[in-house]
C-alpha cells in the first residue's frame, strides 16, 4: 500500500519535472538553433551597413536603429505615465474601490491582444489625434500619417502595464518602518515618497523599465500600420536648428521584428536569403535577451537586498 | 533620490528634445546624413521622395532607390509596400508621392482624383510575366487558362483531373489587396471567386517557399520570383486547347522577355507609376530616370522585362 | 478635524472618491501643520499622479470607443446576416449558401464564421497543449524543486516568455511546419497545428509562471497538516494544494487562452491562411488576427473593407476583453479566499 502509493508520487513528480525540463530544453533548443546558424552571418558590416541590392545583400544598421529609436521614444512616453499610476495605486489610493477597478483595468490592458493596439494605433492616433492635430495647426499632413512617433505611443500603451505591476511590486516592498519613520520626521505625503519610497523602489522601476524594453523591441502586430517601413536605408533622424541631430519622430522606420517578417515573407527569394533572416533573428535575440536577462539579475539582487534590510 | 534623478534626467532631456523637435520640426528640417558640410543648404521636402504601392513592385522600387541615391546623394527615397490600392489610396490621401501598382488604376479611384481636383499621371515603367508554379515533383509541363481557372475556383481539386498525379491540389495565392491577386482575377479566374481553401500568403516570396516545400503545390507570381529555384518548376501556360504552351521563362533562366512584351505569354501585364501632376522637378527626374536607360536596366537585374528591346538599345548606345 | 484637512484635497480632485479613513493608517496623516503652500503642493501632485492613475481605464475606455466607433460603420452597410454567411453561385451556376470570408469580390462577403474557426482552432489546442506543460512545469517551480533548482530554471521560463513571436513564427514556418507534415502527412503544410505549437510557446510561461504563484500562495499551514496526517508529498500536492490553488490555475489557463486568441505573428506566419470554416486541426485556417494584420494595411482608409477589418477587431477584444475580465474576478476570488 506504502509503496503503491510512493510510486504513484514518483511517476507524477518525474512528469512534473519532464515538464519543466521540456520547457528549458525548449530554450536552449531555440536560442541554440537560431544563435548557431545566425552567428556564420553576424559581421560588422552586417551591423553597420543598410540592406542593398534588393535587400539580398547588405546589413540591418537601420533596423537595429529604428528598434533602438522606438523603444527609446517608447519608454519615454511610458515610464513617467507608468510610475505615476503605480505611485498613486500603492500610495493614494491603495485598497478601495477605485483601486481594485483600476487594477482590473490595468490587467485588462495588459491581455489586449497586439494587433488590437495596431488598430487603435491607427484609429485613434493616426486618424483622430494626428489630423486633427494637423488641422488646428495648419501642418499639412505631419501628424496625419504612420510616423515613429505614433508606432512608439502605441507601443507605449502596449507596456504601460508591464511598468505599472513591476513599479507597485517595488513600492510595496518598501517596509512600513521606513515611511512611518519620514513621517515622524514631519515629512508630508509626497516628501515621504520622493525621498524614501522611490529612492528604494528605483532598482524595482529599473527592472520594470528594462522588461518593457525588451517586450517593445519583440513586437510586430502594433507597428505594422503605425509606421514600419520596407525599406528606408537612411536613418530617422534629423538635425534641429541645423546642429544636434535627435530622433526625427515623424519619420517611418526600419524595424527588426518587422525586418524578420517581410524577409520571410516577402523577400524575392526566402530561401537565399535566409542567412539574413537568422542573422536578424540573431540580433534582436541577443537585444531581448540581453535586456530580459538584466532584468532578471537586477531583480535577485533587489530582492536580496530586500531580505536583508 | 539623486540616483533616480541621475534616471530621470536623460528621459527627461530626451523628452524635452522631442518637443522642441515636435515645434521646430514642423517643415521636416532637412536630411543630415548625406549632406557635405560644404554644400549649401539643400531645399527641404522635396528631397524627400516617398514610394508607396504594390508588393510585387516592391524590390524593383527598392532596387531603383538604392541606385538612384548612388547617382544622386542629395535625394532621398523610402520604398513602402501595401498592395497597390494603398498606394494609390496613398497617392490621393497625399501620404505619398510616387504609388506604385501592379494593376492599372481603377475607375472609381480615377473619379475620386476627379473629384478633389487631382491629376493622375500614369507611367508604364515595366512589364512582367505571372508565371505559375508547382513543385519540381510535378510531372505537369502545362495548363490551359481554362483549367487554371478550374483548379483556382476550386472546380477542380485533383491533379488527375488536369493530366497530373492522384493527389489533392493545394492552392496558394496572395493576399485580397495585392495587385496580383486582383490581375490574376480578373484576367485568369475571369473575376469568379477563389476557392475559399485558397491559402493566402503575405508575399509572393512566401509563396515559392510554400510550393517549393509542397510536392502538390500549385501558386503564382512574378515570374521574377522563381528564377533559378531548382525546387520550382514554371509551367507553359496555353490560352486554349489549340494554341501553343508558352512558358514565361526563356531556356537560359531569364525571363521569356520577348513574348512577356508583346503580351503573347496569356498572363502578362504592365506595371505602373503613377504621380500626382502638379509634382515636382525631383519627382519628375525620378521618374524620368527610371524610364531612362540606365533605370530600364535595373527593371532586368531584378528580373523584370523592359519597356523597350534593351538589347537593341545598348546596340545603338555602342554604335 | 480630520475632514476639514482632507477636504481640500478632495475639492480639487472633484471626480475622485474620498479614500475611505479605514483604507491606509497612512491617511490619518494630515496636513494642518504645513503651510498652505505646501498643502496645495501636495493636493496637485495628489491630482496629477490620480489622473494617471485612472489613465489605465481611460485607455481601455478609448480603445473600446475607437474600435467600435471604426467597426460600427461596417453595420451601416453590411447587413447582420452578412456577418454569418452568403448565398453564392458555385462554379455551375447553382445557388449555395456558404460561409466565406471574401470582402474583395464582385459580391463581397463576410461571414465571420471561417475567422472565428480559425481562432478557436488554433487557441484551443494551443491552451491545451500549454495547460499540460505549464502546470507541470509551475508544479514542479513552486513544489518540487529545490531553492536553487528553482533559482536557475525560474529565469529561463521567464526567457521563453521574451522571445519575440516573430522569431517563433519565423522558425514556425521553416522548420516547425516541415516536421509536422514529414511526421504526420498532412494535406497542408501550415495548418492549425503548426500554429498552435508556435503559440502555445508563448502561452506555456505565463501558465506556468501563474500557476506557481498560485500555489505559492496557498499557506504552508495546509501543506504542514497534511503532512501530519501521514500523506506523502504527492498526495499533499494533488489532494490539498492543487484545489487550493485551483482557481488561480484556471485563471492562468483563461488568461493563456485570452493571449493565444491575440496572437498574430505566429498564425500569420504559420497557418496557411486559408479562410476556411472547418472543424479539422489540420486544415489551413484564417484566424481574425491575421486577417488584420494581411489585409488591414492595403485597404484604403473609408473603404468597406477597412471598417469590416475594424468590426473583426471589435470582436476579437470584445471576446479577449471577456476572457480576461472572468480570468480577472476568478483570481480576485482566489485572494480574498486565501486571506480568510
């Protein structure tokens, strides 16, 4: 009866542990696949030069800009907007109603499936902010169009829930000592929360801010209507007052998750130009991953700091 | 806190750089990159050529860009796909300057220029060959239009029915908007419907992939698209059971220039540039480039077939 | 007293409800000491951080507002019946009634029903495949491994989660696709199978990353009695954790679904995209997704088609939008149970 039993748990735990293994095998599978082919491509001049002669030659420089260009502008957007509804969820607001609709609302926002932020991106700012900005300012059509900045808002939108939860995880883990403690000191709210909270939540905001990053870089579906461009060798950039040269946001762009689909899909001959597929698909990996793997690090290391105060 | 405002303050640099940029940007300032610092200040806007259209077109503008800005470093053109009723769409919204197309322009969107007052130029610019593909497997060597349009409305559904092995047919196509999709239509299904098992495929690349993986097979294409893929076999194409199959690609590979040309290959077509007529000198040049010589050239090395004899005309060139 | 230094606050914040005295001990911190200078900083920034704290709603708000504002169009002019299918004249000429999803045609046609298939066939099997690994994969997380097994297995989970879907559609369509039809001899290469192996990739670590907080949450008490009792480790994880834990479980699963329906990369690449209305996993399908992602960015703004495109949307968040809010009040259940 004992051992009926003992080999019953036996043969359910090694599935369970099949299970995890399956999926780590998967990894490895995948990363090891895609890195062993795509490194025979990685070069330099892969790196650093525009695609040519039909996009069969040449190198992804500006994909890897344009990814770098939309997260950057991204980001910028998203993680003020971010901090601050985490800040007043976990701060203000904290366990009433409001609250937990809000917290639904996020939750929901972050299972809004991506190509459904694509149409927003295009109903909402493309053709109701963006033209109607163009009309009250007179621009023409600047604003009415896909541009870089309309593809970042709507990725924007797309991590905003990703800051949030990660930002009201690092708040929350702040010990109620140390803010009763600013208060005692004669600290107002907000004195409280700029000089003990956020201080200690940063490595939490940062890690947050790094995933977002990374999940930004790997979409397609939101960018597809929003501002990719095929091909556009030049870089988006532009010189204001004819000097410093920033970011042009009302540029289309190159983009290297966009850059993989249209290789494999729609280049004159996929098969030989597969080599670039796995050397793009190698690059933004590496970027994902990278930027995943940091903030995994950067989490153990908050969290331990976090058990030891 | 100093730390997070260590954080915070190249965000909020950056950000403070996109607003000035968003306020002095309104006129799309100049291109930095290909200007030397001795050059005068280049004229804005115009240098700035965008083309928009039709996917099977979409290399070809690529490829002219590429070349035209070796030629000219001053300009600067971005090549976007979509299918050709975007970039026509594009054309009339004013989101593009060039559009591209794989089909000519439509009735009603010739009257939707009318109406807001717009002149359409049209320019042939090339011509080009759909060729149809099966697998190298297939012992098929050719089809009639008729049974083309039989396998395509999903009226025939073996190949044994048109002279091929015991096996289910599968058929490939492009997706609803591309100008491919909607020439073969009208041209071979005689504007009947897809069989509804069509598998729509986002590119014609996808497509030869698709067959060449696929021993029952059956798609179609630029005919630029299936050269030198051993794994694809282009079938000769017969207008009715009596003509002659003929096959849009010559013995050497290239394609079959001469009968693409003079539209006897039964699926042959023009491709099209279309501007909008008050457009500007650069635009202009752009287009006169490509029907020049020198962009003529290019339309061979991406595989499609010129407007005029170009052997004959690189003869005169020599004489 | 206190309601006198409150007030202000809630006066310049008109649309927001008073926090309520029992919610925070923080609260009962007031502000009569400060100067007025200093209270009216702190009522602003109470404002400007609650305003972005409804920003989340606003957004779900707006996104409802434009996708159906753009969809609703598409019912001015096609009619209800439309949506589920057609009478067409089949190559003889004679008069059937089919369930094709085919805008530009002479008689364009829009029956839903080929899109919702698809979907569903894909995001189903997708969830089951990713239901078996995940749990067994969260199980194994939370209960089985030790801390530091845990501690390396942990974060690669969490990369499978970070490699973009393009990537899995790109090895989908020319790897993946090739096995499966050597392995099974389907009549399509890219077929609702493919696709739903490439999506359940996705799915597997958010299953497996919920379930393991699930379980983790449930109070070790439990675990300690059942031990007491004399249960071994299996029968403590499959008869007191497991239903402890069920709903947050079931959440996970909902929410993978919810996510494997929104996925557009893979089927886009992966499923052949053939619109057809069938019930065989091994047929080509259309899912709604990649129908918009094909067809959305050549169709001219104003066009028929483009407001058809924006009504599939509508549907397809509206089902998402459901699928993650019964996810969202089952895990709410799950936490106010355990609490007590």
């Amino acid at each position: 009866m004992k051992r009926g039993r003992a080999i019953v748990g036996f043969f359910f735990e090694g599935l369970c542990r099949g299970c995890a293994l399956l999926v780590c095998g998967l990894v490895v599978v995948i990363l090891g696949f895609i890195f062993s082919k795509g490194a025979k491509t990685i070069s330099w001049e892969f790196l650093s030069t525009a695609p040519s002669q039909g996009m069969t030659h040449g190198g992804i420089f500006p994909a890897i800009f344009g990814t770098l260009a939309i997260t950057l502008l991204m980001i910028v957007m998203a993680l003020p907007l971010g901090v601050a509804a985490a800040v007043y969820l976990n701060e203000y607001a904290n366990r009433g109603r409001a609250a937990r609709v809000i917290r639904a609302a996020i939750n929901n926002l972050a299972g809004v499936p991506s190509i459904v932020f694509g149409l927003f991106g295009v109903g909402f700012f493309i053709l109701f902010v963006g033209r109607n900005l163009d009309k009250v300012l007179h621009t023409g059509l600047l604003f009415g169009q896909p541009a870089l900045l309309w593809a970042s808002a709507t990725l924007a939108i797309l991590v905003l829930p990703v800051i949030i939860v990660s930002t009201e995880e690092a708040l929350k883990a702040v010990p109620l000592s140390h803010r009763e403690a600013a208060y005692g000191l004669g600290a107002t709210r907000w004195q409280m929360i700029r000089r003990v909270v956020l201080p200690q939540s940063l490595p939490g905001i940062l890690t947050g801010a790094i995933l977002s990053i990374s999940r930004g870089a790997g979409e397609t579906a939101p960018i597809l209507f929003t501002g990719a461009a095929y091909f556009l060798p030049r870089l988006p950039v532009t010189k204001i007052f004819g000097m410093i040269p920033m970011i042009n946001p009302f540029d289309q762009f190159m983009e290297l998750a966009y850059h993989i689909f249209i290789m494999a899909t729609q280049s004159t001959n996929p098969e030989l130009t597969r080599p670039l597929q796995y050397g793009t698909a190698m690059v933004l990996l590496s970027i994902t991953f990278g930027l995943n793997l940091s903030a995994i690090l950067l989490r153990i290391r908050f969290r331990r700091r976090l058990r030891r105060a | 806190m100093k730390s997070f405002l260590r954080l915070l303050a190249p965000l909020s640099m950056a950000a403070c750089l996109l607003a000035t940029a968003a306020c002095s940007d309104s006129s799309k300032a100049p291109e930095a990159k290909n200007v030397s610092p001795a050059a005068p200040a280049p004229a804005p806007a115009s240098n700035n050529i965008t083309v928009k259209g039709s996917d099977t077109m979409v290399v070809l503008g690529q490829r002219w860009a590429e070349t035209y800005m070796k030629e000219h470093p001053d300009v600067t053109i971005q090549v976007t796909g979509g299918g050709s009723g975007t970039g026509i769409a594009a054309l009339l919204n004013g989101t593009t300057n060039l559009a591209n197309s794989s089909r000519p322009i439509k009735a009603e969107e010739m009257q939707k220029a009318k109406e807001q007052g717009k002149d359409i130029q049209e320019f042939k610019v090339a011509f080009d060959g759909l060729a149809v593909v099966v697998n190298h497997n297939s012992p098929l060597q050719n089809l009639t239009l008729q049974q083309l349009m039989g396998i395509y409305t999903g009226h025939f559904n073996n190949w044994k029915e048109v002279g091929g092995p015991d096996q289910k047919i599968l058929r490939y196509c492009r997706e609803a908007n591309s100008g491919t999709y909607v020439f073969f239509k009208e041209h071979v299904l005689v504007d009947r419907d897809y069989a509804p098992d069509c598998q729509t495929m986002p590119g014609t690349g996808a497509v030869a992939e698709a067959v060449s993986k696929d021993p029952n097979g059956i798609g179609y294409g630029g005919v630029s698209y299936f050269e030198n893929r051993p794994e694809l076999k282009v079938l000769a194409i017969k207008k009715d059971d009596a003509s002659e199959a003929i096959s849009p690609v010559g013995a050497d590979g290239k394609p079959n220039a001469s009968q693409i040309r003079s539209l006897q290959y039964p699926i042959s077509r023009n491709l099209f540039v279309y501007t909008l007529g008050a457009s500007s000198p650069e635009i202009k040049a752009y287009v006169d480039w490509m029907l020049s010589d020198l962009g003529q050239k290019v339309v061979t090395e991406v595989g499609y077939v010129t407007l005029k004899d170009q052997g004959s005309a690189t003869a005169n060139a020599v004489k | 007293m206190e309601q006198l230094v409150q007030k202000p606050l809630v006066a310049q914040s008109s649309n927001l409800k008073e926090p309520s005295p029992r919610a925070s001990r923080r609260e009962n911190h007031g502000l009569r000491d400060f100067h007025w200078r200093q209270r009216f900083r702190e009522g602003a920034i109470h404002v400007f951080l609650a305003v972005n704290g409804y920003l989340a709603i606003v957004l779900i708000g707006l996104i409802f507002l434009f996708l159906f504002k753009e969809g609703f169009h598409a019912l001015q002019t096609i009619k209800p019946m439309q949506w589920i299918g057609n009478k067409t004249l089949d190559f003889d000429g004679r008069e059937v009634f089919s369930f094709v999803w085919q805008p530009l045609s002479n008689t364009p046609k829009y029956s839903l029903l080929p899109l919702l298939s698809g979907s569903f066939l894909v995001a189903l099997p997708a969830t089951f495949f990713s239901t078996l690994i995940g749990i067994g994969c969260g199980v194994y997380l939370a209960e089985l491994a030790s801390q530091r097994t845990r501690e390396i297995l942990k974060p690669i989970v969490e990369l499978l989660a970070g490699i973009p879907t393009v990537v899995i559609g790109f090895l989908a369509l020319s790897v993946l696709a090739t096995l499966v039809q050597n392995f099974f001899h389907t009549h399509f290469r890219l077929n609702a199978f493919v696709g739903a192996l490439g999506v359940s990739l996705v799915i597997i670590p958010v299953i497996a990353s919920m379930t393991e907080d699930a379980l983790r949450a449930v109070p070790n008490e439990l675990r300690e009695a059942s031990y007491g009792l004399g249960a071994t480790r299996w029968e403590t994880l499959s008869k007191v954790i497991l239903p402890a834990g069920v709903s947050g479980i079931s959440a996970s699963i909902l929410l993978g679904m919810g996510r494997a329906l929104g996925e557009t990369m893979i089927v886009l690449m992966a499923t052949g995209n053939a619109a057809l209305f069938t019930g065989n996993i091994f047929s080509s399908v259309r899912t709604m997704t990649a129908t918009i992602a094909s067809e959305l960015g050549s169709s001219a703004q104003g066009s028929e088609i483009y407001y058809a495109l924006f009504f599939v949307g509508s549907v397809l968040f509206t089902i998402t939008f459901f699928i993650n809010l019964i996810s969202e009040v089952v895990v709410e259940r799950m936490r106010r149970r355990l609490r007590l």
